[in-house]
C-alpha cells in the first residue's frame, strides 16, 4: 500500500492557544484525513504542534513528507525557508485562504496588516502565488483569489467549512421561559456588522414591543448598544483558544440563548465568509435570524431550519415569530441540528481530501 505522508502547518497556531481558523481549516481536516486509506493509499499526517516549542528542521520536513498543508501567512521568510527546501525536495506546497484579506474593512482589527499596499498584503499575494495548490472556502472567494493573484481556476479548490459533532457535542435543552434572549457571537471584526442600520431598528421595535427580551453579544462589544438598551444589553466574553470556547463557554452561552440573530453588511469581505456560525449554533438545536445573503441562502431553507433577513421589517417579523411561538422555535432548532448533522460533518469531508491530495501529487511540480 501505498503512504502518502501530509505535513500539516496551522499558521496561526501559537502556545497558549489554537485559533478557530487553523481549527476549521487545517486541524480539523487534517486530523480526519490522517489514516484515510481505500485501500490502495493511506495517509498519514503530521501535524505541527507549537505546545512542543521546536524549531522547525524544513530539510528534515520535506525530506520526510510528500505535501506541505499550511494555513495562509504574512511570514514571507519563514515561507521562503520552507520554500525552498520542497522545492529542492520536490514537494507540494497547499495553501489555505478563507478570508478575503484583500478587501478587509477598515474597522476590522486585521486592517493595518492587510490593507492594500501594506507589507502583509504583499507577501500574502506573493505566497499566493507561489504554491502549487490553493484550498478556500467557496466559489465567491475562490473568485477573488483569482482576480487577485492571478492564480489558474484549476489550481484553487474549494473546500466547505464544516463541525466535529464529537467535539461540538453540547446539545442545549429547549428554554420553555417567558424570557427570551437573543445572542450574536463573533470576534470584533463584526463590529460594523452588528452596527447594521436595518437590524438595529428591527431589533429596536422588537426591544420596544417586548418588556422579556434582552440582547447578547459574545466578542464584539459595542458601547453604544449600552447606551440604547441600557440593562436589556449585556456582553460577554470568548475565548482565543478554540477548544476551551467549545468544551468550556460556548456551551454555558448556548444554555442562555433562545434565539441567535448575525447580522452582516453587504459587501465584498462578508460575501466571502461561510455559513459556520449557522453550523456552529446549529450543534447545540438553536434557532435563528440570518443575514440574508448568499452564505447562509445556501444553507437555509426559509421558516424551517431558520429565517433570512435583510430589512428592519425582515429582521423584525423573524424574530417576533420566534418569540411569540415557542413550538416553532423548539421545531426550528431541531431542524437546524438535523441540517448540520447531514451535510455538514467534518467525516463526511474526509474523500474530498483525499482525492484532492491525490491529484496535487500527479500535478507537475513547479
């Protein structure tokens, strides 16, 4: 049998933590793939792990491994290291791009590193255009890579974002209460997003119209909110640690919530995102209000599994629908789960993999 050895690089990863986008992108399906076999391959995968703090022998890695699989990175020297040696070694390089960082807005804390003609934009352009293969998220974003690098079609593959159900596996009790509370999660890029003129005036009517009803945000806090709400507008926090997010506040959190809302603005970076905070929320059966646009359109089937909103009358009638029926929210949240565990498991993502490695490594090699 044939072994196909994966050296698998989260970009992001640091000691005291593992961010969520090396988690979804790299860990998650690398950790899958390890051991895949149909009986004539298998894989196997080392994964980088930067808790052992060592130093990184790039002639032993490409030497030992037949694909280098790493996250997107501005680090054009620690590129051009490891570079170099799988070029020698003649190894495939894969790049993941989930973001698009070309068009990061002014207000997301990533700007400065990535705004147009800065060193960080540059190198991630340049490395962009240097791997053999790049993995993204879908087809919107896989469309901006192309214009922006230059990069053939054929060379960039989309790959979804999905869950691990053993490791999403808090499944939250129906909340049978006269009190109901909404909750957005989300890091502080969202800022702008949840500053959305049309879900601040449907959710001002909702406030209004229902005395029960208070409004969360995990991530983003958004002073303002403090001051237009008053006590019925809390904020907590998250964790930089993927896992203890999931194992140890998502769940406390979830077990809070009635019904999540994620709102987005509309424009070219948030075209771009994926459906995850949908599959995420949907682990633990909760019901919600999604941006209407094309990442959550594709994933939601309107009034059953959630709702779509993008006017202040959308994102009011949603939400009073969910509040004043509370089968419906019971149902919606079963359905969402239902969702989420038939199309949108890691394991059932694990083929895709496999077959896409298997075609890096019959390509021609720069």
């Amino acid at each position: 049998m044939k072994i196909i050895r994966v050296f698998a690089m989260p970009s992001h990863a640091a000691v005291e933590r593992t961010s969520g986008v090396d988690f979804a992108r790299v860990v998650q399906p690398m950790e899958a793939l390890d051991g895949w076999t149909d009986g004539k391959v298998k894989f196997k995968v080392t994964m980088y792990d930067p808790k052992l703090n060592k130093k990184m022998d790039w002639i032993k890695v490409t030497a030992e491994h037949d694909i280098l699989f790493l996250n997107y990175t501005t680090n054009a020297w620690a590129f051009a290291i490891m570079g170099c040696m799988a070029r020698k070694n003649k190894r495939k390089i894969v790049l993941d791009m989930d973001d698009d960082l070309w068009d990061v807005a002014e207000d997301n804390t990533a700007y400065q590193a990535y705004k147009k003609g800065s060193e960080g934009i540059n190198n991630v352009t340049a490395i962009s255009k240097e791997v053999d293969f790049i993995t993204t998220t879908n087809k919107y974003l896989r469309n901006v890579i192309m214009h922006k690098t230059g990069k053939d079609p054929s060379r960039i593959k989309v790959m979804s974002n999905r869950v691990n159900l053993k490791l999403y596996s808090h499944r939250s009790p129906f909340k049978d209460t006269l009190d109901i509370k909404l909750l957005h999660f989300g890091s502080s890029s969202h800022f702008k997003d949840l500053q959305n003129d049309e879900f601040n005036k449907g959710l001002d009517r909702i406030l209004k119209e229902y005395p029960n009803v208070s409004f969360m945000t995990v991530g983003a806090l958004i002073p303002k909110y403090k001051k237009r709400w008053g006590q019925r507008y809390t904020h907590g926090f998250g964790d930089v640690d993927l896992y203890k997010w999931v194992r140890e506040k998502f769940p406390v959190f979830m077990d809070q919530v009635d019904i999540l809302v994620t709102p987005l603005t509309d424009n070219i970076y948030n075209k771009c995102k994926s459906s995850i905070k949908f599959i995420e929320g949907s682990t633990a059966k909760k019901p919600g209000v999604w941006q209407r646009m094309r990442q959550y359109e594709n994933v939601i089937e309107e009034g059953k599994n959630g709702f779509l909103a993008s006017t202040e009358i959308e994102w009011y009638r949603s939400i009073k629908r969910l509040i004043d029926d509370k089968e419906h929210r019971k149902s919606m949240g079963e359905e969402a789960f239902k969702t989420t565990k038939k199309d949108w498991q890691v394991k059932d993502g694990v083929d895709a993999y496999a077959e896409f490695f298997l075609r890096v490594l019959d390509s021609p090699t720069k």
